[in-house]
C-alpha cells in the first residue's frame, strides 16, 4: 500500500489541523469560537510553466502552516491517514505566530 | 493560535475601517451620509507571475487606506480581530486626505 | 475623511458632466435632445500589465473629457461629491470642440 | 457641446450611408433589393495593444467606406447627427467600386 | 454602388459552387447524392496578429476551391450577386481534382 | 467533382476502420468484442500557429492508424467514399501492432 | 488487432490497479477500507506546446503508479485488457512506498 505522494504541477499535499474544543486550562472553546481552517504542508508539487514555458515553483513550502480556502480540497487517503489536495494558487496565506 | 498572515499571490490582508456614526463634535451622522467601504492594509502578498512568468508585485503596500468594492473579500478571524483578503485587483484605489 | 481617490491599474474616475436643460439663450431644451453620457477626467491609475509584464498606461489623461458607455461605472462619494470609477477600456472616446 | 470624438483603443466612428430608395433615372427601388448595410469612417481609435504590449493599429482608415455588420454598433449623437461607434474587428470589409 | 469587398482580418469572401443536379450526360443526380457545400474564394484579408503582434496570413488564396462549413457565414449581395463571409479557420480544408 | 481534400490548419481527414465481424477463421465476433474506433489517416493539414506565431505541425502524419474519439468528426463525401475530419488535439493516439 | 497505443499531446496511458480485498494474511478488508484510486502508466504520450511553441514533456513516466482523479479517464480496450487514458494534468501526483 502506497505511503507516499508526490503531488503533480503545482497541488500541494495538506493535513488538517484540527483546532482544540479546549484552552490548555482544559476550558471549554465556544463552538463559533476563531477556528481557523488551517493545515500543514506535507508535499508540493513541482509548479506549474507559465506560457513561455518557464517553470513557475509552487508558492508554499514543506512544514508551513497555511490558511485553507473554506471550500475545495481533494481528500486523499494515505497510510490509514486523511490528507487533502489544493492547488497551490488556492492557498490563501501562510500562518505565523 | 497563529497571529499573523502572510497573504498568497495577489492577496492583500485589509481590516476595514468602521466610520464614525457622529462627528467629532458629537452630531450624529444621518445613516445615509457618504460612507466609504474602506480599509487599511494589513500585509500583502508577493504578487503574481505574468504570462511569461516575470513577477508583477501587488499594486498597494501595507499601510495604504484602501477604498474596497461593494461586495467579495474572504472574511478571516486572527487573534480574535477581524480582517478581510482580497485580490489586488479588486481594490478599487488608494484614499488619501 | 478622505478626499483624494488614486484609481489602481486600468481604472478612471470621472465627475460626469449634467447636461444643460436650457440653452444659454434660456430657452428649455427637449428632453430628448442629444445628451450625451460624458464626463470629466479627476485621477488615472497607473495602468495594466500586458501578459509580458510591460505596464501600459491608461489610454485617457486628467482632465480629458470623455464619451461614457450607457451603463456600468461604480459609484464613488468623496467629500460629498459623486464620481463615478470606469475600467478604461470601457470609455468610449474622448470628446472636443 | 462637444463637436469631435476621437474613439478610444481600436474602436471606430462611423456614418452609415443611406441606401438609394430610387436609382439615378428616379425608378423606385424594390426593398429588398441589394441594400448593403455600410458607412463612411469618420474617426479611429489609435489600437490595441497585443498581449506582449506591442500596439496594433486600427484595420482602417478614415475616409473608408466599410461594410458593417448586421447588428452592433453604440449610437452616438455629436452636433445632432447620428453616428455610430465599432470595434475595428467587427467592421466585415471595405468596400470599392 | 459598391462592387468589391476586401475582407477584413482573417475573414474570406467565398462565392458558392451550386452542384450540378445532372450528370454531364444529363442523367438526373439523385438528391442526396454526394454534394459537397463547397466554393470559390474570391477575396481574402490580411490575416490577423498572433497574440505578440506578428501578422500571421490568411490560410487560402484567391482562386482556391474550398470545403465550407455545414453552418455559419454572412451573405452578402455585391452588385446583385450573392456571396458568403467566413472566417478563414471555419474553413475545412482545399478541394483539388 | 473534387476528388482529394487537403485539410486546414490542424485538421486530419481520416478514412475509419471498419472493425471485422469475424475472426480470420470466419468464426462470429461477438457484437461486443473489444471494437477500437480507429482510422487511417489520408491526409494532414498544416498545423496551427502558437500564440506568438510559431507553426506548429500537426501531431500525425499521413498513413498512421489512429484512435479516434467516441464523438465529433465532421462527414467528408469524396468520391463517393466516406471520410471523417478532425482536429489532430481530438486524436487520442496512434495504434501499432 | 491493434496491440499498442501511443498517446498524443498529454494524455497517458494507464492500467488501474486493483485495490486487494484481503490482506496478505488472507484478512478481508473493510470494504470501505483506504482504497486508492491507483494505477500504472503505461504510456505516455510527447507533451503539449508552450503558448510560444516550446514543447512542454509530460509531468510521469512510464512505470510511474499514479494517484487518478475520482472522474474522468477514457476506456480503452487493446488486446482484450482494460486502460484509461487521461491528460496528465488530470493526474494528482505519483505513489510511492
């Protein structure tokens, strides 16, 4: 059984993260609380070629914690573990603490 | 909880601008009276690449008051304060006194 | 308040010119006599990428005035005055004596 | 009141010709004999710009008598004469005798 | 009255073959015997820019004998003759004996 | 009455295969037995130009067994035999044995 | 009977796999069970042209396993064994162990 995937053109390989349902003091997050539709990077592809021909890298790297659109996303099944696909050019933004 | 958004592409962070329901003298403000759907930039993403892959940088810098469109913007919740992303081109103009 | 719109990319903003019921002998002008639908140039943005990267400059000038289309443009009160924003491409030709 | 109007990108204004009714000896016409839906350029816009922002000039020139298109075409009234305004790449023709 | 019409851009001005309902030797053609929707080019345009400018000529000459379309094409009546408009790629190849 | 087509741009004329009936050894095939819908390429065009007017040849050439689709072609009756044309991008591929 | 496709343009050839029903210890899997919708590449076919006419190869390679889209994909049947034919950038990325 496949472990891995390399994404093609510019998909990146994304897992979810989950937001918590408590404070580190164990309190109870309301539900419509700031839950940020947000996961980490897993994968890229390669890019895309612009018109020309030249090869355009994908805009986000490796272990970046990236703001997903709210809708869209292919999810993928790997190894017993849920990840999902997005084209790169719908990423909305990198997170930073 | 991230803090910070480095918006993707042509995406531009914007937290708008509430207008001001008196004047500075304390009159109230007739509901109709001109009010802008305004905002400042927060942060801005790189750009995008043309055609033949040159990087066209985004049209407005951090700090710019922005006059934004009647409708659009993804609406995203940071550290509990509200802010807007938009694409570049759908800014309207820059506002200045 | 703000009282000073820089259009961004291709846009322009226009103050549209009303049209004279009277002539200037004061006599009442039909109301289906010809009216154009023109105004008067305030700001240019800077212009739009081609899909090369070259930046072409809007095709009108501040101050020109204007042919516009029937319909279309974007609302736009600054200091109490209204103007119009149109994609220069839109603007149908400029208008002399 | 604006007299002149120079069109904008490869727009053209054009003055439809009146097709005879009666031939040169006064025989009335039958109407649907060979009315050809033509005119007379007055004024052209400077052009396009093609993609790589090289500028492409308008198809014909003032003076042309053109063959137009079955529908199409913005009236314009300038100095109460009827005009009206084309894109160059709907213009069919020009026409010789 | 007009007599000539040189197409504009890629457009062609084709005078249709009407296929002989008899045989040389005067037997009757059967109606659905193979008829091809062919014609004569009469004129062509100067062809149309690729998308960096460059003028890329039209794909028939004057005098070929083309295989039309099933649909399209705008008639037009040049000095009490009817012929048809069309845009050079709609055209499906060259006939040849 | 014209006997050869030469096809425009990247149009392919193709003379389809008729799948056999029955094996070499007369024995039935079953109506549902593997039925490729191929041709034989009979004649090429010249190719379509690139956006910045490069030529850009057609991806077959004359004599190839080809996979067509499962629709779209347009009938050719030359001669009273029937062809089939399509754009070389509708091909799927060539078949050898 | 054709025996061998080569594909044109990007379009690649591929042989689903079957995801296995049981373990190797025998084991029946959950139907609903992480079945991936897998296969390997057969073919492939040149690749498409650049808008400026640079040939751009296809993104896998012969041997490649790919992860395939949940839609999509044209049967094809050689020699009595089932493919699919899909453009590549249909193909969501390539499985490794």
């Amino acid at each position: 059984m496949a472990k891995r995937l390399i994404p093609l053109f510019n998909r990146i390989l994304v897992e979810k993260i989950v937001p918590p349902s408590k404070t580190n003091a164990g309190i109870l997050l309301p539900e419509k609380s700031s839950k940020l539709n947000s996961g980490k990077v897993i994968a890229v592809g390669p890019g895309i070629h612009s018109k020309d021909g030249k090869l355009i890298p994908v805009a986000v790297n490796e272990g970046d914690t990236v703001l997903l659109p709210e809708y869209g996303g292919t999810e993928v099944k790997l190894d017993n573990k849920e990840y999902h696909l997005y084209r790169d050019d719908d990423i909305l933004g990198t997170l930073h603490d």
